[in-house]
C-alpha cells in the first residue's frame, strides 16, 4: 500500500521564498496544500486545510512564528511545523523547541531531504 503524499502548507512573507520551495517540496512529492504571508493568515490556512506540516518562517510581518508554531501545536492532532529562517537555529537558542515545533531549517538548507530528516 502507497502513503499517501504529506501535505504542507507553506509561510513566508517572501514570495520568491514561498514559490522556490513550492518548487523543490513538489518535486520531491510533497503536495503543497497552500500558501500563506504572515500570522493571521497561516492560522487561518492551517485550519482550513489542515496541512501534514507547515513549513514556518521565524519573522512574519504581523507576528511571530514562535507564537503562530506555539497555537499550531496546542492541538495535538495538529500539523507539524518545521521552523525555516535564513539565520542558523543557534540564534534562537532554546525558542525552536520551545514553541513546540518539530524542528529547524535553515532557508538556505532547505531541501526535501532536511525536511524528511526533520520530521523523523
């Protein structure tokens, strides 16, 4: 029997970001249930389409993606999200598994297989 694909919702206030990795999760067989520029609309999103995971920017333009992953993950049948910045996990110290996400990557790291090997 063949899983299904993971779906992920992806947040970033960058649409240059959001299409590139639109591009390489695709690629790999992710499906990219939608899209969303800041807080307000990634919460909507989430509970809209109850996406696998939401790949999660750390700076959005009215929040915070500490706060956003910290409501996300409240749920515990809730989608997993995987912080992306495009500084290094280190410069958030502890806030990353604070806030209840699975994980970090780095946009400049960002691959299908960071992601997979994040979500392990």
């Amino acid at each position: 029997m063949r899983a299904m694909p993971i779906r992920v919702l992806i947040v970033d206030d960058h649409p240059e970001f959001r299409a590139v990795a639109r591009e390489l999760l695709e690629e790999a067989g992710y499906v990219v249930s939608g899209e969303a520029a800041g807080a307000v609309e990634a919460i909507a999103a989430a509970a809209a389409q109850a996406p696998d995971v939401v790949l999660l920017d750390v700076v959005l333009p009215d929040g915070n993606g500490f706060d956003v992953a910290a409501h996300l993950s409240r749920d515990p049948s809730g989608p997993a999200v995987v912080m992306v910045s495009s500084r290094e996990a280190e410069d958030y110290g502890r806030r990353v598994a604070g806030c209840g996400a699975a994980g970090f990557v780095s946009k400049s790291r960002l691959s299908a297989a960071t992601l997979a090997s994040v979500l392990a």
